[in-house]
C-alpha cells in the first residue's frame, strides 16, 4: 500500500484573478517523489467560499492526468482544473482559498491521499467596474479634448 504524500504539484499560477463570468485555468505538474509507481485515481477539490457563487471543474484532470505515475516520474504541464466566476458575481469582491488533493494508490481502486499536504490556491474576484482614480483620469480627459476642442473652433 502506498504512503500518502508520495505525489507533489505545483501549479503555474496558483493564486488567480479574475471578473464575473471568467472561468479560470489551473495548470501544473505532477511529480511522483515515492519510490513505487503511483496511480492517480481521483481528486478532490475544495473552494472555501458561499455556494453558487464558483463552478468547479475537475474534468481537465480526468482528461490530461495519466492513469500512474512511475517513480521519480512528471507529467507534462497539463491543466489541472477550472475555476468559473459565476455572472453576476453576488458577493464581496475578494479572494477565497481552495484545496487540491490526488488520490490514488498502488492500484486502480486506491484512494488514499497522495498529495499530503494538499495544493493551496486562491481565486480572487475583482470588480468589473474602474476604479475612481481610474474614472476621474477618463474624465479629466475628456475635458482636455472638449477644451482643446472648443479652443479651435
């Protein structure tokens, strides 16, 4: 039986930003750091944050992690899961953390925890609408192209 903690991920960009509507990519890799071949049956993925306002996806894992991992073995960069940002997004705009655990074992019906500790991430949503300081520099030139404006004419 295999020992948890034998397989690691790093993901590319594991805290993200994005706006309502956006869906959000996790890619990474997956390394088997045990001395036994791994296989990667499952995951679990967590989102700490108020229902409906995130689809998650893990199909992308399904879809790109291979069946077993060999000793000392790495996937390629390969997505890992999504994260969609539900429109309109009805709460604060902040950032919510989430977990990513594989689970697998020394054969395909294993589902021991391979991933010990599990993968941080965050999803940080932002508003859609400019910021003032962003608004006042729009406006203050828009009155500088209908002063210049006025002035040759």
């Amino acid at each position: 039986m295999a020992c948890g903690g034998s397989i690691s991920v790093t993901l590319d960009q594991p805290n993200q930003t994005g706006s309502s509507g956006d869906t959000l990519m996790f890619f990474g890799v997956i390394d088997n750091t045990g001395a036994d071949t791994e296989y990667l049956n499952s995951d679990s993925l967590n989102l700490s944050a108020p229902s409906g306002d995130f689809t998650t996806d893990d199909g992308p894992f399904f879809a790109n992690a291979p069946l077993s991992l060999a000793s000392s073995a790495s996937t390629a960069d390969i997505e890992l899961f999504d994260v969609s940002i539900v429109n309109p997004f009805p709460d604060a705009f902040t950032s919510y953390s989430g977990l990513f655990t594989i689970l697998g074992g020394a054969d395909g019906g294993s589902s021991d925890i391979l991933t010990d500790p599990a993968v941080a991430f965050s999803v940080s949503v932002e508003s859609g609408a400019p910021e003032p300081s962003t608004s006042l520099l729009i406006l203050a030139g828009l009155i500088a192209c209908a002063f210049v404006r006025r002035l040759k004419f």
